[in-house]
C-alpha cells in the first residue's frame, strides 16, 4: 500500500496499564496493517510504559515527562509523526477489525473532510455513548446524538456535527499544518471542540462515521463531578467561550444564564467553578478573537465573524466581559463571604405557650417575670456570646481566604510547571525527531559507501 494511506494511531496514556492490553491487541487486529502507533505517556506512576515495551515492543513510546494534560500529550505524538493522517485515541477505547478503514474513508473521499469521529459505545457493546457531538448555547454544553439509548440505528448516517469527541477521532494532516495543533492551554475538555471549531472555521468538514465503531470505557482516569473534574471542565468551557463566542453574546446571553445556573449550584461545587472563572479572568487578556462559530447556523455561515466596530466600543465590551466574570467570581465565592446573614448571632425569644385558652395569659407571666428576675442578666451573657460568635466567624473566614489562596496559587504554579514541562517535552519529541532523520541518513550514506 502505498506510503499515502499510511495512518499514525497516537495513544495517550496516564496510569491507564489495566485498559492497555486490550487495546492494543485490538490494534493489531485491525484489517487495515498499514499503521504505525505511538503511545505518549504523560508521567504515568503504574508500570505502563515497562509493560508496553515489554510486551508491544512495535510500539514508539514517547515519555513526557510530566501531566500535559490531553491536548499538550497528544501535541507531543502529532509532532513526532507524519503520517497523512493520524488518529488519535484514548487507552480505553477497544477498536472493531474495520475500525480504521471505515474511520480514514471519508478523507479519502472528500478532500475538505478534516475531522473524522466514530459511534462509540458503552462496555455493553450495545449502549450509545457518543453518535456525533453538538453544543448547546449560550453557555456551551455538550452532548451527544444517541447517548445512552440502545442501539436501533438511530444514528447510523453519516452527518456533520458540531464536533467528535477526542476519544478517538481522526485527523488530516494537512489540516493540521493549515489550522495548527490542538490548543495545549486547554489541559482536558473542550480542547477536541475548540479544534472541531477551527476547522469549521478554516473550511473544513468535521464527520461523523457510523460505520467505524468501537467501545469506550469512559472516564477511566477522571472521576466526573470531583473538584478536579469541576474546575478543569469549566476551566475549558469557559476558554472555549472567549475563544468562539462573540463578545455581544457573551454579555447578553451567556453571563446572565452562568449566573442563574450558578446560584443554583451546592456551595461545594461553587468552589471549584470559581478556580475557573478566575482563569478565564487570567487569559481573557491574551486571547485574540478570529471568529465565532454559531451551532445552529452550520448550513448557512460556518464562520460567523463579529459585526466590525471602533475600537473603543470593542473595547468597552471586553471590558464589560471582564466585568461579568467578576461578577461571577463574587457568585461563587465560599458562602462564609456572602453577604447573607450568618447564624452566629443568638437573639432574644419571646415565650409562648400552646395551653388552651390560658396559653396567652401564661406567656404574657413568663415575659412579666423574665423582665423582673432574669432579663438584664442573660442580656449581658447574649451578649457576650455574639461577641465570641463573631470572632469565631471572622477567624474562620480568615483561614477560608487563607486556603482559598493557597489552593488558586497551587492551581497557578501547577499550570506554570505544566508548560515548563511542555516545552521541554516538545524539544525532546524534536530532537528525537532529528535522530531518526539522522540515523536514516546514515543508514543512506553506508548504502552510497556499500555501492
């Protein structure tokens, strides 16, 4: 087969070992044996890597070094490959034998397909998990076509969606050179739409094939609604958002209904959205608005742009976004800095009485005898408990703020050695890269010198 139809599958791995041996079998079990697979580990702590060299030795193992999260790993295999097309795919994700065939020809096909994705199922083999993604506006939420429903053909035509899901997609390389890789600033979710949406943007169609198939495990190394999953998912919503939507719609749709669903969100989780509003506040600054894609509008303007206008009116309204995301922040701050009044204040209560009749006559002698015998007393002592009630408070909002700084400074120095690691990780790929372009040089000249 020709060097032309030659698939690079990249998986990333973090401490996924117990779902590698099934996927990888299922990879060499394809039809299709014109393939190369690189597995990338972002700084697993399980014996993946041991295991894959052990067992897989065909298998090209990149380490990184550190977490780069889902789009700065699979950055680090893009640009160490350069098949036409590469696949990329999760490590609990187990391919059928036609999987890749069926997956690549829709490239083959149309020359403008630049993101292909698969119908995925549950461990069942028969569930729907994933049969095309679609957003809903205005605060962007995903969902899939099929999801959870049983598998009656519901979604078995080819369509264009909004986007795939990164769990396994394949891309044109080509493509990638036009529209650049995923965005590593996203570390995981939103980072296979944010792509799905540049390629739309650039003229490319984004498919989904029903007739590739696999099964999807799913989640098999976050925990869905744990702190980590709340403040990285939001985290990437709200990129995805600066990134895509124009700033008109930010103001009037998407703030106003952030802030409804937020007020009806547990104090916990409010917590950790927080984490995430306060970065989209940290990149506001640098993002550069290109264009804002409307998911109802795909038939008719894939690429809507912003209406163009003065400068200082465009500036006004990123201010104003800026503005709203404080706003925000504030919503979700810890409900100990609300301005709602605190059950730390002990307060007087009037006597009562539910005897018939004479239950009135009663309270009124219960309050005569209590301003007489007691009332000027227990004042003092309320009194002096409100005070020590409101220390207590105050002290504990203390070492709320306390921890709330240390907990975002955390967040932000985690980030800051996350792209250190990155860029060193990106160097190491290209060197590794010019080692091999070396080495076949070498392996040239001794054939020249054999001559």
């Amino acid at each position: 087969m020709a060097q032309s139809h030659a698939v690079d599958i990249i998986i990333l791995n973090w401490n996924a070992r117990p779902y590698l041996p099934e996927c990888l079998t299922a990879l060499y079990a394809l039809d299709d044996a014109n393939f190369s697979i690189t597995l990338v580990d972002n700084q697993s702590d399980d014996d993946s890597v041991a295991y894959v060299r052990r067992h897989f030795p065909r298998v090209n193992v990149i380490e990184t070094g550190a977490n780069l999260g889902y789009a700065g790993g699979n950055n680090v295999g893009l640009r160490a490959t350069e098949a036409p097309f590469a696949v990329l795919l999760n490590p609990d994700v187990y391919v059928r034998p036609d999987w890749l065939a069926r997956i690549i020809r829709p490239f083959h096909a149309d020359p403008r397909t630049g993101i292909v994705g698969c119908k995925l199922y549950y461990p069942d083999g028969q569930t729907l998990q994933h049969g095309g993604g679609y957003l809903t506006p205005p605060r962007a939420l995903p969902g899939h076509f099929g999801i959870g429903e049983r598998d009656v053909g519901q979604c078995d035509e080819q369509k264009e969606v909004d986007y795939v899901i990164g769990a396994a997609l394949a891309l044109r390389r080509q493509m990638l050179d036009d529209i650049g890789l995923l965005d590593d600033n996203f570390f995981l979710y939103y980072e296979d739409v944010d792509l799905c949406y540049r390629a739309w943007a650039s003229g490319y169609r984004v498919l989904y094939e029903p007739a590739a198939t696999a099964v999807h495990v799913e989640s098999a190394t976050t925990v869905k609604n744990s702190p980590a999953y709340l403040r990285r998912f939001h985290t990437g919503r709200w990129r995805f958002l600066l990134k895509h939507y124009p700033t008109h719609r930010l103001l009037a749709e998407t703030i106003p209904a952030e802030k409804a669903w937020l007020n009806q969100l547990p104090p916990a989780a409010r917590r950790y959205v927080r984490q995430a509003y306060r970065q989209a506040l940290r990149q506001w600054p640098s993002l550069r608005y290109q264009y804002a894609v409307d998911s109802h509008h795909y038939s008719t303007n894939r690429a809507e742009r912003e209406q163009p206008m003065e400068q200082s009116a465009r500036e006004t309204m990123q201010a104003e976004v800026a503005a709203g995301l404080l706003d925000l922040q504030a919503t979700a701050a810890d409900p100990l800095a609300s301005e709602d009044p605190l059950p730390w204040e002990v307060v007087e209560r009037p006597f009562t009485s539910a005897i018939p009749i004479i239950g009135p006559l009663i309270a009124r002698f219960r309050t005569t005898w209590n301003n007489v015998s007691t009332k000027w007393y227990v004042r003092g002592l309320l009194q002096q408990q409100n005070t020590i009630n409101r220390h207590v408070v105050d002290r504990l909002q203390l070492v709320v703020d306390r921890l709330q700084l240390i907990d975002e400074r955390l967040v932000d120095q985690d980030q800051d050695h996350s792209q250190l690691v990155y860029h060193v990780a990106e160097l190491t790929a290209q060197l590794a890269q010019m080692n091999r372009l070396l080495q076949s040089i070498d392996e040239r000249l001794a054939r020249l010198e054999e001559e």
